[in-house]
C-alpha cells in the first residue's frame, strides 16, 4: 500500500513516504499561517499522487503551539459548585522553591468564564445532589451569553459517574451545534482533580483551532481526489483517527517528537542496542527520551510548558524532555553582557538571517554557517542557497559587537552555549533516571541534531553516536511504523487483598468494552489487537504509584502474592529500595489497546542494505571546531555516495539532502551494511 507520514515542525515540514515499495522524502518550509500548504508543498516535491496513496498519516505543533503561544477559543469552564477556583489554584508545591519570580500555571480560562452547577456526587459515583433541568438551563444560558466559543466541563468526581456531565454535554451541544464542547470523562476517566480539569481544558482551548485545521486539510485533500484514511499520531505513539483527533486534539500534543522516537526504539531492536537515548535537533526545539529494550518511556503526567509554570496534561505521553534550544534559537545578549541562546525563534517566518527574507537577528544556523560547518550551496539539497555574509552581519551586530568578539568567536560561543543547554535534557532522561549515559548509545536526528549530535554526547561522555538513515526526515519515517493505540484508564481506590471482587471485575468489563467501541469505530480488526491491562499500585501513604501488569481481575482479589512481588521489584529497580512488609493499594486500572500495522516496508527499509546512489567526489574547506582563530581541513563528504563499509576520522563533515553531519577531530566513524553512520566519540 502506498503512503507518507506528514511532520510539520515549528520550521520546517518533513514527509517520507512509501510509493510503490520505495522510500521517497521531501523537506520543505512551514506555512505558519496555514500549515496545510507545508503538507501540500511537500507532497508535491516528492511527486506523491494523491489518488494512488492508501493512508496519511500526520504529526503537527498546531495544538501545542496553540497553548504556548496563548492563541486558542475563548473557553468556559463549567464545575461542581463550591469548586469554582480549583483549576486555578491547582497545586500547592513549590517546584522552584528557590526563584524568586517563581508563578503558577496562568490558567487558560478567566475566572469570569467559570460557571458553578449546583450538583454532588461522592467518590463512588453516588449523587448527593441531584443535578436538576433548572440548573442545567442556567449554566447552558451563561456560556452563551459569555459567546464562548468553547466549553469544557469537569464535575467532582465525574470519573466514577459521568451522568451529569453527559446531561450538561446534550443540552449544551443542543443548544448550539457548533460550541466546541469537551465532557472529562469522554477525556479522562481517572480522580486527580486539577490535574483532570487542566487536561479537559487543554482539549477545550485547543479544539476549535485543531478541528477547523483538519477540516481544512481534509477538504483540499477530498479535492485532490484523496480516498484512503489519515490517521493522526498521538502523543502516546501510537496514531489514531482523524474523527477522533477533531473530539480529542489533547492527545496529539507531542505527535510529531514522539514518532522519532518511535523510531528510534525500532533501530535500537535491529542493532541490538538495549539502552538508547533519543536525540532529535529541530527547527524550534530540542527533544531527549530514554529508549530501553527498543521502546522509549510512556509516561502518564506531562506538562505543556516550563515544568513549574506550564500546563497539567494527565494522558499517557511518550517521557520526552524538551528544550527551547533549535536551528532557529535566537543568539542575544543581555543587559549585563551575558550571551543566551533560545528559547526564542525565528521559526520558519522570517528564520535564521541566512535564509535572506529580511531577518537581522542571529541564531544557531547561523553561527553554524559562519563557523564552515554547513554548506551554502547543499542546503536542502540545494532548494535554499544560504547567505553567509547575512549571517555574519546579523552575528557581529547583535553578538560579536556588543561583546567585542570575533564574528567567529561569537559565534563559536553560540554554539558551545547551545550544546551545553542540550546536553541538560540528555540528562534529564539519563543521569535523573539513575542511567549512566557511558553505558547508552546516542541516536540522533532531526534536521540539526546530526549537526550537534557529537558535541552533546561529548558533553556528558555518551561513547557512541548513530546517525539513522533519513534523519533530517526521521520523525516522518516513525509515522509510518506506529501502531494503533488506545488507552483507557477507570479509578478504583483500595487496599490490595480487600477490593471488592465485583466492583473490580465490573471495571475490567467496562474497560474491554470501551476498547471493543473504539476498535469498530476505527475499522481495526479485533484478532490483530493486543490488550494490556495495568494496574497502578502504591505503598499506602504514597502519592504517586507505579504501573505493573495484571492479567486479570483474580491478580488483585484473589491470591495477591505475585503482583506484591511485581511490584516490590518494579520498585526496587526504579528507587533503589523496597519495603516488602508495607501495605499496597490500588489506585487505577488501565487498558492499553495496540494493533500492529500490516505494512512493514518502513520498518523493513531500516534494515535494507545500503548501496551509494551517487558518486559525489571528496572535497575539502576550513571548519571551526574549537578554536575560531584556527579552522582545519575537514573532510567533506556526501552521505548518498558512501559505501556500506566505509571507514574514516574526524575531523570532517557528511553531507546530505536533508541534513548535516559533524564529526569532530579524533572521532571515528563507519557506514554499517545498511546505510547507518555509526561515530565512536574520542574523549
């Protein structure tokens, strides 16, 4: 079957595709203000024909930018009476106990668009107050006399009963069909309750931007005589429908990072390779995920944002550590003459100074090309002839002058500072998780990340660098291997060896029904589906708990030995201590709903041996590595001409259509049988 996955960044949109069993790319610039011409303009470029492609898949920014850059519907809120200021009180920890301009999480909806509902139920689903068709009435009236464009609503304790939201959720939809209306529990059927408001309110704020950008593009697609299925990525790696991304945009905040990592645990099976961490160097940012035994991490709390001062999302997310440091990280200086880099861009509108469209403000591409390390001619394989005496310009007036440096020194600086500031989300995913990063193996890609790859993993001694095949196009490519996935979460609060046996086997029923709805609203074929119940367990007295399988209702009413010793060695292995006499309880039951995708040529392409496609001779030119008064000769390769095989050192720099390679004086590198650079790091 033919098809393409579709990434659009913050600068740039990246599509690979598979037509007619060969793998195609292309690269092209975001459209910032109609990101469905990227989508368009890169299928164009690789000459893919819209009639003839089976299925779309897609990974976008839109949502999560929508909520960094404060851009999405004005949204109400509607909650349990007495209630009304918990979204915007949310936690009482201190994250930065020691920043004195520490603030909380601004909330996305004005406290004068919170509207209260006279109703209660307890933490079993039971009404202690009656919602009644007054109130209903009288909360319908208020969002639309506020001309809310969307409505999110959250009740106390609607994960255990979700009737009154369900009764609210039809008179609002009734009362105007085109009110965006998001209900928590058609999100998030689990207790924590800002953690829960702040997750509906994100798919409220998000929602109305995302369902117009996806009709939009289904639209032109419908007009391009398209006819198979898009399918979108989600956060927690796997993708899902379009119909559901339209109700449920929450769950593709991170779509298009966490495909790279996708496949980047896919490269670390066929190598072998059982600690990995992820590295992947855009446009905008800068992203890290642990990937052990060939998957990364999924963790089920993330914050939209700065950690302290960003926005609860409570959904399943692959573990990915962010920073704002990309290719169009703005360079500046301070008051104090202190040089920074990001988390500013110039994104793809007007970007780096070097792309000529009239930007004067330096960034990391930028120091890049001063320094010798990019090409001018080759970017984006020639698309885009790059000004280096822009770049120079923007960099002396706004870095060098101020700081009375070189234009080089400068820009070395930006560099090095720029590295440094990755080199703290590799840490994040390793030394914070008690990983030595001398015993993984860096794989980088993006668009910049083989370009800065070396100098991070120098940074903190990670031995040895691969560069995948495609990685300037590498998160597209991990579209086309994610699975179908769903997960399905109900709260059940209870010491373990004392739960109801009925109330915990009603929940697994709901929950396999659940999954058997979404699996014929989604076409997926019930045989090919795998299911994995989880159980979230803790030490009484603990607020976080931990997930271990379960294969059914009896491990946790009947004898409960093995899941207790599950979980003492789950617990052990994550913090180093285990309390074996401590009593467990329960707090949550999951389901995870993953089917495998019946096309394998994606990954397969991985694995395929390599032969050149080109024979672009050798050359050579001056490259800054450390010292901006001394460049050396650096070997200047072209990737598609490189045999499977083909050993050399460092210093140099590989070439190829959609990114670049640096390879730093004493480093080694060689080409495996199936395209791949694998580089051993000198220290």
């Amino acid at each position: 079957m033919n098809m393409v996955g579709v990434d659009i960044g913050g600068t740039f949109t990246d599509l690979v595709g598979v037509l007619d069993g060969e793998i195609v790319s292309s690269k092209t610039s975001t459209t910032p203000a109609d990101p469905s011409e990227g989508v368009a303009e890169s299928l164009r470029l690789a000459k893919c024909d819209l009639p003839g492609l089976g299925e779309l898949l897609h990974g976008s920014t839109i949502a999560i930018n929508t909520v960094l850059e404060r851009k999405g519907a004005k949204t109400a809120l509607i909650t349990t009476k007495g209630f009304r200021d918990v979204y915007a009180i949310g936690r009482g920890n201190r994250i930065e106990a020691f920043n004195l301009f520490f603030h909380r999480p601004k909330p996305l909806v004005a406290r004068h668009l919170t509207f209260e509902v006279d109703e209660r139920l307890d933490p079993a689903g039971r009404a202690l107050k009656e919602l009644s068709r007054g109130g209903i009435d009288a909360v319908v009236k208020a969002v639309l006399d506020a001309n809310a464009a969307s409505v999110a609503v959250c009740l106390l304790h609607s994960y255990a009963n979700p009737a009154h939201e369900r009764a609210i959720g039809e008179a609002l939809r009734e009362a105007s069909p085109g009110l965006f209306v998001t209900l928590s529990h058609e999100i998030l059927r689990e207790f924590r309750e800002y953690e829960r408001t702040s997750t509906t309110v994100l798919n409220a704020y998000v929602g109305p931007r995302v369902r117009d950008y996806l009709g939009n593009l289904e639209t032109w697609l419908r007009g391009e005589r398209f006819s198979g299925k898009m399918r979108l990525m989600r956060s927690n790696g796997g993708v899902m429908s379009a119909s559901m991304a339209r109700s449920q945009p929450v769950s593709m905040m991170e779509s298009g990072p966490v495909a790279g990592m996708i496949a980047a645990g896919i490269l670390c099976k066929q190598l072998g390779i059982e600690q990995a961490i992820g590295f992947d160097m855009g446009g905008t940012t800068a992203k890290s995920s642990l990937i052990l035994h060939g998957a990364p991490a999924v963790e089920e709390g993330y914050v939209i944002g700065p950690l302290a001062s960003g926005q609860p999302m409570q959904l399943p997310v692959v573990d990915i550590v962010e920073v704002g440091t990309g290719g169009g990280s703005i360079a500046w200086v301070d008051d104090t003459g202190g040089l920074h880099v990001g988390p500013q861009s110039a994104g793809a509108d007007p970007g780096p100074a070097c792309y000529g469209r009239g930007s004067d403000t330096p960034v990391i591409t930028d120091a890049d090309l001063v320094l010798g390390r990019i090409n001018p001619k080759r970017f984006l394989n020639g698309g885009m002839p790059l000004d280096v005496e822009a770049a120079r310009g923007a960099i002396k007036a706004k870095v060098a002058d101020p700081l009375k440096l070189s234009v080089e020194e400068a820009a070395i600086g930006v560099a090095t500072i720029a590295d440094a500031n990755m080199s703290l989300s590799v840490r994040a995913v390793s030394v914070n998780k008690g990983v030595d990063p001398r015993e993984t193996t860096m794989i980088a890609f993006g668009g910049a990340g083989p370009m800065h790859a070396v100098a991070v993993a120098r940074e903190i001694f990670i031995p040895r660098v691969i560069i995948p095949k495609l990685p300037g196009a590498f998160s597209a490519l991990g579209m086309l291997m994610a699975s179908w996935r769903q997960d399905f979460v109900r709260t059940i609060v209870g010491r373990l060896g004392q739960l109801d046996p009925s109330g915990v086997a009603t929940i697994f029923k709901e929950l396999a029904a659940a999954g058997d709805e979404q699996l014929k609203l989604d076409g997926v074929a019930r045989g090919i589906a795998k299911t994995q119940f989880n159980a979230d367990l803790r030490y009484v007295g603990q607020e976080h708990a931990l997930h271990i399988p379960v294969d059914g209702p009896d491990m946790l009413t009947g004898d409960v030995s093995k899941i207790r010793e599950l979980f003492h060695v789950e617990h052990d292995q994550r913090y180093g201590q285990a309390a074996a006499e401590e009593a467990l309880e329960i707090v949550n039951i999951r389901l995870v709903l993953t089917a495998p995708r019946a096309d394998t040529v994606a990954e397969e392409s991985m694995s395929r041996p390599w032969t050149p496609t080109s024979d672009a001779p050798e050359t050579s030119r001056k490259v800054v590595f450390g010292d901006p008064e001394k460049p050396v000769d650096a070997r200047i390769l072209w990737r598609p001409s490189l045999p499977a095989g083909f050993v050399f050192d460092g210093p140099a720099v590989v070439e190829e259509p959609n990114s670049t390679i640096l390879i730093h004086p004493g480093d080694k590198a060689r080409v495996t049988d199936a395209g791949h650079l694998v580089i051993d790091v000198a220290f």
